[in-house]
C-alpha cells in the first residue's frame, strides 16, 4: 500500500511546462488522502486561467496509473480555496525562481 511520502514523489514526476517545476515543490499539492482501495488527492493550479491544466491532469493520471496496482482508485479533485500563492512553494522551487519566502530570510 503506498503512504502519502510514495504519492507525493509519483507527483514530482509530473513538471508545470509553463516553469519547469514540479507540482509538488509549486505547492500545488494541497492534501492526499489513502485508504485501502482509494487515494483521494486535492490540487490546485496557479491560477484557474492555467492553459496548462488539462496537460498536467493528464500528466497526473500517467504518473500514477504506471506506479499504482490497478486495483486501486484514484480521485483528483480540484480546489481554489485557499488560493494558491508564491509562498506555497517549497524553497527550493521559490530559489529556481529566485524568489525568498518568510522562511528563506
């Protein structure tokens, strides 16, 4: 059974093409949820305008079909709130940017 820790380095495999980051360290990531027969993960993009949204769902479904036993169900739900903003990143993808967070100071 993967755990929260497995998910989320399947997701790293999955990069934002408009800034060549992946959805994790942008912060997209807001929650993943696993029971026995389901991962229920929670996600927002940068801005609901993202052009790149249905690419990086695409990307999602590949990453985690090739990685999970079919037997296991995956929901990708998508959520504005809270909205997402720079500080979402973790601070190696502010640092590709060079951007600092409060943290980074």
């Amino acid at each position: 059974m993967p755990d929260v820790e497995s998910i989320k380095a399947v997701l790293r495999q999955v990069i934002d093409p408009e800034v060549g980051v992946n959805i994790v360290d942008l912060g997209l990531v807001y929650g993943i949820d696993i029971t026995p027969d389901q991962i229920s993960i929670r996600l927002t993009m940068t801005s609901p305008a993202c052009p790149m949204g249905d690419l990086i769902m695409g990307d999602i479904d590949a990453a985690l079909d090739a990685a999970l036993p079919p037997e296991i169900g995956v929901v990708v739900n998508m959520v504005w709130d809270p909205p997402w903003t720079p500080e979402m990143m973790n601070k190696d993808a502010r640092g590709h940017f060079g951007w600092k967070g409060h943290d980074d100071r």
